[in-house]
C-alpha cells in the first residue's frame, strides 16, 4: 500500500439521532439528499446529491446520550483500515479497538479538541464483496473472434488487431486465451478488400468494454 493509497478521505459526516425516519425525510426533501437504506443495516445514509459533496450517515442515539452531547462524528474513508492505523501510530495518534461492521471495519479516535473522528472502510464493503464472488467463480472465457466479428471487420492486419486488444485488455486485468480469428476474414483483411470505417482507437476501445461486459 502506498503513502498515497493510505490518505483517508473525508468523505461522510456521521449524525446520532432518535427519529432517523424523521431526520433523513428532512434531508431528503429539503437538501435532495437520496436516502440508502440496507434491510441489515441500523445505519441509514444520506447521498449527496448529484455525488458530489460530503454524504450523511444517520445513526441511532444511544440511551444514556442526550441531544447535543456528542452528536456528530467525521468519518474518513480508506480501504485499508488496519495499515493506516500502524502509520498513524507511527505519528503519534492512536485508535481505540476495531470494531466490526457488516463486511467492513471501522475505529474512532479523538482530535486534540476532542471532537469524535472515525476511520472506516465502510464504503469499499461492496467492492470487496463483488471482487471475492468473482475469484470464486474462477477465470471466464472469452471468445475473441465473437469479440472481433460482433464489432465488424476493420482493415487492419491480424497482428496489429491482436496487439490492440492486448493492450486494451492489460488495463483491465482480463485474461483471455486469445486464438485465430476467421480465415475469411484474414483474407479479406490480407486483401484490403474491407476498407477502414473506425480508428483503431474505436476497436481498442470496443474490446475493451466488451471484455469488462464479459467479466462482470
């Protein structure tokens, strides 16, 4: 993980409330803010609108805590909960326990003015989810010649074509058992018989979104 993966960011600002069905129609109707909502979660979250801006976490308020004690907390965001807590040991600033959420971790702290801080990796929880689901169901093949007659034939050689779409699919981590196209088509290529319609940017770029397709 690099100094840079490991900078959290200030991406929501944690509200403990009573009447969370009350607070988050207030938001929603009057700021348009876009109420999310998971049938296992206590937390309700608040979507900034348009995703741009600071979202809003709603959390119940605890008996023993009173209005206007503590009702606020600032939650940065990182995927890697665990080696910024060792970094931030390093300078000084220590956490209390980590605590488990639902596929994610978060721990809180203090500032020197006492104001409540999290750290959490709460908002990359479905992208973990989705990433383990795929390396379980193991590598997909895909066939590149349906890739290529799908998209139409462009006027290019059968190495550059591969090369391109080499190049494309390193981007995208896809792994691909890549075999001969068509014989007619290489000889209609080898014959320039099909003139150019498309850059080869365009191809590029189509397999690309095709093996993405695929994978997902």
């Amino acid at each position: 993980m690099t100094d840079r993966q490991c900078e959290p960011v200030l991406g929501r600002i944690l509200l403990y409330v009573h009447d969370i069905e009350g607070v988050a129609e207030f938001y929603a109707v009057h700021f348009g803010f876009r109420i999310l909502k998971e049938e296992s979660d206590r937390i309700v979250e608040l979507e900034s609108p348009g995703g741009t801006g600071n979202n809003i976490m709603l959390h119940p308020l605890g008996r023993g805590r009173k209005s206007g004690q503590t009702v606020a907390k600032l939650v940065f965001d990182i995927p890697d909960v665990t080696a910024f807590c060792a970094r931030a040991a390093r300078h000084g600033l220590e956490f209390g326990p980590m605590h488990e959420g639902d596929g994610y971790v978060f721990v809180n702290a203090k500032d020197p003015a006492g104001n409540s801080i999290s750290v959490s990796s709460r908002v990359f929880r479905h992208g973990r989810e989705a990433a383990a689901d795929k390396a379980a169901a193991g590598p997909r093949q895909t066939d590149l010649q349906e890739v290529i007659m799908a998209a139409g034939v462009p006027a290019l050689t059968h190495a550059q074509l591969r090369l391109g779409y080499d190049a494309a699919l390193t981007e995208t981590g896809v792994r691909l058992d890549i075999q001969a196209v068509h014989d007619t088509w290489l000889r209609q290529v080898a014959a320039k018989k099909t003139p150019p319609r498309k850059p080869l940017g365009h191809w590029i770029d189509f397999c690309r979104r095709r093996a993405e397709e695929t994978r997902g």
